[in-house]
C-alpha cells in the first residue's frame, strides 16, 4: 500500500543531479565515452534530447532517441534504488515523467 509521495525538484530533498549524471556515465561506458567534469557542467541542465543531439555529434554516434530515453530510466532507476533516506528508512526513488522532454 502506497502510504506517502515526495515530489523532489532536481535535488531540493536529494541529490538527484549525481544520479543523473552517474546515469549519463554507464550509458555512454557502454561506448568507451568517459566526459569531464567540466563537460558533466556543461550538459547537466541540457533536456534528453538536446543532450543526445549533442554526444552523436561529438562522439559520431548514431543513437536514437527512445533508445536513450529508456534506457536513461531504466539506469536511473538501478542507480538510485534505496539511495533515498529519511530518518533511517530507505527509499527507492522514481525517475518518472508524463512527456518525453
């Protein structure tokens, strides 16, 4: 039984922008694509799109974008899980939208 919902707004309650860009890092390991962070900097705030836009170019790469879009969820999910905690209980977070942004 679902008892609570916490709306976190990238990293008000928890850190999200590390998972994300812990997310960014094993999808493009998959491509022997390790950035810097200067460039984790520089793309952090970019929408999926715009962000994969940008590594086909820069690394001529050739992924679509609902392969990333997946993909990006289903590794977020795995990288975040039981990562949450409040007052000693833990808690897996969703990375969830409505839209493809």
């Amino acid at each position: 039984m679902l008892e609570a919902v916490i709306f976190d707004f990238d990293g008000v309650i928890w850190n999200s922008p590390y998972y994300y860009l812990k997310t960014r890092d094993l999808f493009l390991k998959r491509y022997n694509i390790t950035q810097t962070k200067l460039e984790h900097t520089d793309q952090l705030a970019l929408p999926t799109k715009e962000f994969v836009d940008y590594i086909n170019k820069k690394y001529k790469l050739n992924i679509s974008f609902d392969y990333y879009f997946k993909e990006k969820y289903r590794l977020f999910n795995k990288v975040s899980k039981n990562k949450l905690k409040i007052n000693n209980l833990s808690f897996t977070p969703i990375l969830y939208t409505t839209s493809k942004l």
